[in-house]
C-alpha cells in the first residue's frame, strides 16, 4: 500500500467508536521523505477540526521546539497514535490504540525513519516500552531495528508545568545533533 491509498483507507475507517464522533481523521503533517518522524497522542479540537496534527496550542509551543532545534517543520513527520480525536480529549483506550496502530506501523514502514520521538507518555508507553516512565526517560535513546527511539514530554505537558521545558530544550537539541549526525551517513 503507498502513502494515498493508506490515508484513503484510514478516512473511511470505523474500527472503533471514534469513527462516530471525529469531524475527521488526523493522518500527518511534514514530509514523508523526513528521516525523523514525532508522534503524538491523538488529535485534539483544533486538529478534529483542520486534519492536520498539532495545530492547536500544544502543537504551536512545538513548533517553537522545532525552530529552537534548528528543525524545520516542513522537514520533519508529525503524526499521532490516534488518528481520531477522543471525546472531550480524554486519554486513548487500550483498545482504540490497537485499532489505529496498523495505520502508524505502515506509515513507519513507509517512511522509514532514523529517528522516531514519541511525545509524551502515551506514545512513549505505546512504542517504546509499557512501564516508560517519562520523567525519569525522556531523552534516553533506545537503538529499536533500523531506527533509533526516544522520548520527549508532550507539550501540552509543557503548557501545564514550564518548569519542564528546559529539559525538553535540552531534549530537542540532542535529538537534532543525532538527526544531522545520521543525515551526514
Ligand atoms: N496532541 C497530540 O498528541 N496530537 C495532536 O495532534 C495534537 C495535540
């Protein structure tokens, strides 16, 4: 399957009860020749509205993460867990993220990244291991396959606690070097 019919085929998805509430599925953002590739949570209001990940208030702290990196949003791969908002934003079921995971196995398998950055928790839970602990492991890179794997606090985590964002500055910088590091290979 390539890039269209995958998001084809996950707009017209109705695995789980997301499907009835969504205005509509949130599939990327970014470039899909990027060798690094965030993936967050699930969409939340701004994103059930525009289709496009990390749009709202949490999304636009990132991109400042981004620029302060020396990333460019354009050439990096945004995308989520879910690709379905939960109602009122609640935390993703068990359940609806087995759904949804095949969709982000064959956007992985697609892209075929260097680097994979969870962010936050939920992802970091989901992709790297069931007890992460993200206070204690963030910024910690694990070699997983082809690729290597870490994470970074979600910035909606940023937005409630600011005494976190120094070390996701510290986080997002490493995670740069890395990414020029493996672009120079
Ligand atoms: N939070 C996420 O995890 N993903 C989004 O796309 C927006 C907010």
């Amino acid at each position: 399957m390539n890039f269209e019919e995958l998001k084809k085929s996950c707009e017209g998805c109705e695995k789980c009860a997301l499907s009835k509430t969504r205005t509509q599925t949130v599939f990327e953002r970014g470039s899909r020749d990027a060798k690094l590739m965030f993936v967050g949570e699930a969409p939340g209001e701004k994103e059930d509205l525009s289709g496009v990940p990390f749009v709202g208030p949490a999304g636009q702290l990132f991109d400042k993460y981004l620029l302060a990196a020396g990333l460019d949003r354009e050439e990096v791969y945004i995308c989520n867990i879910l690709k379905c908002r939960p109602p009122r934003n609640r935390d993703p079921l068990p359940e609806e993220q087995e759904c949804c995971m095949p969709y982000l196995r064959d956007q992985v398998r697609l892209i075929r990244p260097k680097i994979i950055v969870c962010l936050g928790r939920i992802a970091a839970c989901r992709l790297i291991s069931p007890d992460f602990r993200i206070t204690k492991e963030h910024g910690v890179l694990y070699k997983k396959g082809a690729f290597l794997i870490t994470a970074v606090y979600h910035p909606s985590a940023l937005l409630r606690d600011a005494s976190k964002k120094e070390e996701m500055l510290k986080d997002m910088l490493m995670i740069a070097e890395e990414y020029k590091k493996l672009s120079n290979e």
